[in-house]
C-alpha cells in the first residue's frame, strides 16, 4: 500500500484509527475532512500525536477533495452523513472504505435506504 494517498472523512472518533492503520500500511495520509475549524485544530494535534500526522485539515469534505487528489477515502462521519460523502468522494475516483452501517438515518423508510445503498454501489462500479 505504500505511495498511496490516503484522506479521511471523520477523524476524531473512529476515523482516527482508521488513519492510524492506513499509516501504519504505508499509506501517506494527508488530509482529513472536521465538521469546524476547532475540531480540525483538536483532530489534527490527536493525528499528530497517535502517528505523527503532518497533511492537511479541512473544515468541510467539499473542501477537502476539491484541494487535492487521493487514492484512497475512509469514510468515517456520522451514519446519516455516509451517503452524501460517499457519492462525493466516488466522483474523485478513489478507492472507497466506508463505516458501517453503509447506509442509515432515521428520517428515511428502508426504501429509500435501500435505494441510497443501491445507488452507492453502482457509483462505486462506475
């Protein structure tokens, strides 16, 4: 996995790991996307005490795959936000990983969940 460039949507909590081990695989991490400009700051000093982190932190995932290119995207947000961050990020062409579940919010039927995990697998076939 070495030379890949890896970036991460939601490093605080789990997506902190996730970082961990794609840097411990050789991957560069060199990017994570925050929810603000102080869980940047906070997220970026815990990635660079859990492994030395030293790319970048953006305040918004918008933000984040419009500055740079990667090869990798771990997706690690809050469920309700997995969908639209996955189809942004299958757009850049990277290679996906995302949280479980892949799909869920409560303010949708099982249908329309149905339908958004549907729509992400033909996004990522693509």
């Amino acid at each position: 996995m070495g030379n890949l460039r890896a970036a991460v949507i939601g490093a605080s909590g789990i997506g902190k790991h996730h970082a961990k081990w794609l840097h411990n695989l050789g991957c560069a991490v060199t990017a994570f996307a925050g929810t603000s400009p102080e869980s940047v700051v906070a997220t970026g000093r815990s990635l660079r005490d859990l492994f030395g982190f030293e790319g970048v932190g953006y305040a918004s995932v918008e933000e984040m795959l419009a500055a740079d290119s990667y090869d990798v995207i771990s997706i690690c947000s809050p469920q309700e936000l997995h969908y639209a961050h996955f189809m942004a990020s299958a757009e850049t062409g990277a290679h996906i990983m995302c949280e479980k579940p892949l799909v869920y919010d409560a303010s949708l039927s099982a249908e329309e969940m149905l339908a958004q995990g549907e729509a992400m697998v033909a996004a990522a076939d693509s």
